[in-house]
C-alpha cells in the first residue's frame, strides 16, 4: 500500500483550530464559545503545537496568558469547524500530502465559500505536498485505523446533497481507495443524532481508539428517539469485519440526558472526543453521564492522560470538540514558529 491514511492515535505534528469571531454564528455569545476555544488550545498546547487559525491575530492573542506552543496565523473563515474544512492527510511512501476536499457547508446548508478557500491560503504553512481534490468530503465523515481500514455512514457519503453523481458504493469505495489509500471501507446504514446538521457523520457516532477497537454511541432508553437507529447501528458493527476477517472489539459509550437550547434538542455526544500526543480531550456536558464516560475513556486510554472540556457551548452550534479541531500528524512540518511564553 504505497499511501496511506494515519490514524488519529498515531503520533502528530500539531492541531488545528479556526478561532470564532463576529461574523461567525458564535456572535451571540462570542465570549462563552471564545473560552471554550481557548481551554481546548491550552489543553492541546501542553503536549503539542497548536495552530490557531484566526481573523485577527492580535485580538486572539489578547485571550492567552501565555502562548507557548501556540501559533497563529491569520485568514477569513465563515466558521470554526475545522474537521470538516481542514485538509486530510495522508502518508504516500510514508511522505505526507495534505489533501483538500472540496466543502460545501454540509451539503450547501451553510455558506461555505471562505472556508472551502481557507486550506489553499494555508498550505504554505504545511511541510507537505499539496493536492485539491474535486470530491465533496468533509474529515468528521470519515474514521482511519491506520491500517487501510475507513469506518463511514452511508447516510453521509452517499447522500445526494454531496457526490449526486456517485450513485453507487463502489464508485465512493474507488476514489476512497485510489486518494486516501483505503484498503476496505467499513459502512454503517443506520444511526443518527438529532440536531446533527452533518447527516450522521461517523466521528458523532462511532470511533477507533486503537487498530481493533471501536467506540460506539448506545443508547438503553426505549422512549429516547434514536433508540431503534442507534440500537441497529450496534448490531451493524458488530458484523463488521478486519481485513483479516476478525470482528472488532467494541466499546459502549453512554448517551447524554437530552440537552435542549431554545427549544431544540443538541447532539450531544461523548464520541466526538480528540485524541493527541500523551492525551485524550473528551467533551463533556454538564450531564449525569459525564463521570461514566470519562471513566471509560480512562479504562481504554490508560497511557494517556483524559482531560474533560466542557463542550456546553459548542454544542449550541451542532457540533463538538473533535468538530472544531484538525490534527496533523508527526511527518508534517507546520512552518509557523511558535509564540515563546508571554508573561
């Protein structure tokens, strides 16, 4: 397999986040949404660089009482979810290439055109080949266990607000194969959160944390809404199979309360957790639930330190942690220096 998609839990260079700002949806409580971005840059930056892409890099700053191992650099962006926007890596002959997926806002939901843009104007700070890619891909679409397997929903990838012309399996399987280097692709029919704009992305719903295991949202409650969806995905991945055969290690992760903001009802989801260099981010919720999922993550990441954000905010706007953040891994360069300590 001469290329190749890491996986998340592999070693990495650095995280991207995009900073909210006053044209973004944050506007009405640009504050509370600015913390949350800040808590999850300063948890970041006690392993790893951070790239914090932002509207003004001195406005920014001003929110840091310190900034080592934070850089900054400055570009226009319609919003802040960099998993969807940023590009994706992969490993060609173990050299890197950033690839850039075109992006629609979820299927023309949202503007889009800055954000689409934003990957071009950034890839002179990439230590890596550069390819624009025409397919409409987003990165919380797609989960990599590093070892040529991709896990996906059907609902996402082959809905026609994306690829209409891409009618079949086959035809997405081939151009995942021949641009990421995916070997088999693991598909889910079913599975869904309320409030989710991303038609079910994966990274809302099921995760690897290691080659072998997946973590998976259950829900138990009968009355809740996504009971049946949820409780048919789980059989699906239980039927999944490896490239060797073997059914994977699965891993349950509870469902929240449900959380509602003016009316509607968040998604919520202890899934959408980031996995970096020494740690694991897992949003949590002010929930019930938050203490059971923390421990689980405990369990399955006992060579990691886990460190709990308060995602609240974040999911006003239907997305989480792993949402607004792109990791890069270990074999590409960021050519941004760094902000030495500022006292």
């Amino acid at each position: 397999m001469s290329r190749r998609l890491p996986a998340e839990f592999e070693r990495q260079s650095f995280v991207q986040l995009i900073f909210p700002h006053a044209k973004t949806d944050w506007a009405p409580y640009l504050q509370e949404a600015s913390e949350t971005f800040v808590e999850i840059a300063e948890a970041i930056a006690r392993f790893e660089l951070c790239l914090i892409v932002c509207d003004d890099i001195d406005r920014v700053r001003r929110y840091f009482a310190a900034t080592e191992n934070l850089c900054f650099v400055q570009a226009e962006s319609d919003d802040t979810w960099a998993r969807d926007c940023s590009t994706i890596t992969v490993l060609e002959e173990e050299k890197p290439m950033v690839i850039d997926f075109t992006f629609t806002g979820w299927g023309d939901k949202f503007d889009a055109v800055h954000d689409d843009a934003l990957s071009s104007e950034l890839r002179q700070y990439y230590g890596a080949r550069y390819h624009r890619e025409h397919l409409i891909l987003e990165g919380g679409a797609i989960e990599s266990n590093g070892g040529g397997l991709l896990l996906t929903t059907e609902n996402c990838l082959m809905n026609p607000n994306r690829n209409h012309k891409l009618t079949r399996r086959t035809e997405i399987e081939r151009i995942l194969q021949d641009v990421l280097g995916v070997e088999k692709t693991l598909w889910l029919e079913h599975g869904y959160l309320e409030g989710d704009d991303t038609d079910s992305h994966i990274d809302t719903l099921a995760r690897f944390v290691d080659a072998e295991t997946i973590v998976y949202l259950q829900c138990k409650d009968r009355d809740d809404v996504h009971f049946e969806a949820l409780s048919t995905m789980e059989k699906e991945l239980k039927a999944l199979k490896d490239l060797d055969g073997n059914a994977f290690r699965l891993v349950p992760l509870p469902m929240t309360e449900p959380i509602y903001f003016e009316g509607e009802r968040l998604p919520a989801t202890y899934a959408n957790f980031l996995i970096i260099n020494g740690a694991v981010l897992v949003p949590t919720y002010n929930d019930p639930h938050d203490d059971e999922a923390l421990s689980i993550f405990k369990r399955l990441f006992d060579d990691r330190e886990v460190i709990a954000i308060d995602c609240s905010v974040l999911i006003r706007q239907h997305g989480s942690l792993h949402c607004v953040s792109m990791q890069f891994p270990e074999a590409v360069t960021l050519k941004v220096t760094s902000d030495p300590e500022t006292h």
